[in-house]
C-alpha cells in the first residue's frame, strides 16, 4: 500500500469512524448540559481558538525555528479540528 493510499483514504476513514463512534456517544442530556453551564464550553473554546495560538506561536519564538516549521504549527494551532478537538470537547 503506497503512502498516498494511506493519507487519501485510510486516514479519513479513520478520522469518520472515530467522529462517528464520538457523535453516537451523545445524548440530549448532553446538550442540556452545555446549554445550562455554558462556561466550560467557553473556557474550551478560549484556550482552544486563543491560547493555543499563543503557545504556539511562544514556542516558535523562544526556540527559533526555520519558518517553514513556524508556519506549520501555526496553521496546525490555529485550526482546531480532527481527532485531537472531539477528544477534547468529549
């Protein structure tokens, strides 16, 4: 099996399993939930769309590297999503 297999098919897949076995794990209550203590939510959503961001782009600053690799984690910190946010918001 070539990488581009592995990357263009196996990897979605993956990615739709996990965020379906995720999304069936819910229940109204959870909902409920987050409608009536709001602010966890709030703080999820903060430290995932600013703080992240900010850490990322100390990090890049205080170890000085090349730029591509800067650009590379900021995009990766800047687009919250994939595995790592549901795990997170779960």
């Amino acid at each position: 099996m070539s990488t581009e297999n592995i990357v263009g098919i196996f990897l979605p897949l993956s990615l739709a399993i996990i965020m379906l076995g995720f999304g069936l794990s819910l229940t109204p209550d959870d909902f409920k939930r987050v409608l009536k203590y709001p602010r966890s939510v709030l703080v999820g959503l903060f430290c995932q769309m600013a703080l992240l961001p900010i850490l990322a782009f100390s990090l890049c600053y205080l170890f000085k590297f090349s730029p591509a690799l800067s650009i590379g984690l900021m995009i990766l910190a800047a687009s919250p999503g994939g595995v790592a946010a549901n795990i997170f918001s779960h």
